[in-house]
C-alpha cells in the first residue's frame, strides 16, 4: 500500500463561536500540555501584570498629589493644556508596560509558542511535514518571536505617541477657547480615540496572526509574516477583530475583578486565583489565534 497526501479545502469563513468552541476542545484533549503553559510560562507576565496595578495605585496617588486638575506645558509661546486624567493614564500605561516588560519577552514569547504548536500537533497528526515545522528548534522559534514582539511594540509606541501629539495639538490650538474643561476632553476624546482605537484593533490582530506564522512557518518571520498575514486576513477580518474583542473583555472582566479585590482587600488564595484565569485567558487567546490560522488554510491529511 502506498501513502499519499492530499490537501481539503479550508473551513469557509468560521465564525468567532465556532472558533471559541474548537479552542475549548483542544483545551479538553490536551489539558496538560495547555495548563502548562498558561501555568508556568503565562503566569510570571500574569503576576508582573497585577503587581503593577497594585504599585500603580502608590503611584497614581504620588502624581495625583503633586499635580493640579490641568497638566500645563509651554510649546510656542502656548499653553498646552492636558486632562489630568489622560495624564495619569499615560503615567500608568508606561508604568505597567515597564514592569511587565521582562516577561513579556521571555515566558510569554515560549508560552504563545506551545499553545501554536500544540494546535498544529492536533490539526496535523505526529508524521507530518507541517508537524515536522511545528517541532522546529525552541530557541530559534523564540528569537523570531522576539524579533517579531518588538516590531510590536514599536508599531504601538510609535502609534501611541502620534495620538498623544494630536491629543495636545488639538487640545491646545482648536479647543482652547472652550471654557468648558469637560467638553474638551469627551470632544477630544471623539476625535482622536476612536481612530486610534481602531487602527491599534487592526494592528494586534495583524500581530497576533504574525505570530502564528511565524511559529509554524521555518521561512516566515518578520516582514514576510506580517505580510502573509495581511493577506489571509482579506475577507476575514471582522472575524479576527470580534476574536481580539471577546479576549480582550475577557481579560479587562479579570483586571476589574483585580480592582475591586484589591480595595477591599484580597488574599492570597484570590490573588492566585485571578492569575490562574488571566493566564488561561491568554492561552486561549493564542490557541483561538492559531485555530483561525488553521480554518483559513489548507490542511493537509494522510490517505493510505
């Protein structure tokens, strides 16, 4: 008897259920392999994460003390007038970032490789050439992975800082002669954030979906996989984008839960409890990833 491959056509457009539900039961088939991974390589970003919130509570009251309800600059021979609000957002964005930094490119660049190979180990079966990929050298899929996150985070650095530049200008040169303080922080708000918050969508869909290549794939890393990326999103992107909400909600349910603890005092049980699902959380986020990578493309299958 002779083997063959042959390759089916790909799922035609799943839908977010339908990908949650195929994330659930690769969950069920693998505990282990998964809840190892959201255990012991998601974890340290998780607890980095809620330490951060906690000390940012110190560090919010520190610049709260020290500054009026109006952070003022001069630029120009102008006062640039910044929300206090928006300021102490800024402060605690940069805060946790800085603090969560370390894990994000160690654990968490090894946890989203398991979780992606772990899918493809069940998609493709032990004796397959795109299993033989998935089981490319760890330390070579981290590197790329690690190339890939910092592409990452200058895109939203980048992002980040042309939104507070508009914030400002807008602020300090359209929206001065308003008296009303609130008014120009919901106007500015409208004007700047929705845009800001639909291009940053776009680009962590467009990452995530990079990251799976980039694992799966020897050739792939960089530019070419975000390319690729870009390509096999045409079509499906309203998908991948109700994908990144529901995860996204997930998680700000788990950090709201955090905060209300956290002001009225939480154990250690609790604590632990709350990284547990936070780190589940984010397993799952990189399994339903790989998923949607996988109903969009071929798959290949042994006929004997």
């Amino acid at each position: 008897m002779t083997s063959r491959t042959r390759f089916h056509e790909p799922i035609p457009f799943m839908n977010t259920f339908q990908i949650f539900r195929k994330s659930i039961r690769f969950f069920l088939l693998q505990p282990t392999l998964f809840n190892s991974a959201a255990v012991f390589l998601f974890s340290p970003y998780a607890i980095l994460f809620f330490a951060s919130r906690f000390l940012d509570h110190y560090v919010q009251a520190v610049v709260s003390f020290s500054t009026s309800e109006a952070t003022h600059y001069s630029l120009l021979h102008r006062d640039i007038y910044l929300p206090k609000k928006t300021f102490l957002l800024v402060i605690s964005s940069i805060f946790t970032a800085v603090i969560c930094l370390p894990s994000s490119l160690t654990f968490s660049l090894l946890a989203k490789a398991a979780a992606i190979k772990a899918v493809a180990s069940t998609y493709s079966g032990p004796n397959t050439h795109a299993q033989r990929q998935a089981a490319s050298g760890r330390w070579t899929t981290w590197f790329k992975l690690l190339q890939m996150h910092l592409r990452e985070l200058m895109t939203y650095t980048a992002l980040t800082f042309v939104f507070c530049i508009c914030m400002v200008m807008l602020t300090t040169f359209c929206f001065a002669p308003m008296h009303s303080r609130t008014g120009i922080t919901w106007l500015m708000i409208g004007v700047t954030g929705v845009p800001y918050c639909i291009t940053l969508a776009n680009i962590t869909i467009l990452y995530n979906l990079a990251n799976v290549f980039t694992v799966l794939e020897v050739d792939c890393s960089g530019y070419l996989a975000f390319v690729k990326a870009k390509n096999l999103l045409q079509g499906r992107r309203h998908t991948a984008l109700m994908m990144a909400l529901v995860s996204k909600i997930i998680l700000k349910v788990v950090e709201s839960i955090f905060e209300c603890r956290l002001h009225r005092g939480i154990g250690i049980c609790e604590f632990l409890l709350l990284v547990s699902m936070y780190s589940s959380v984010l397993a799952m986020e990189t399994t339903m990833n790989a998923v949607f990578y996988f109903s969009c493309k071929p798959q290949p299958s042994e006929l004997i």
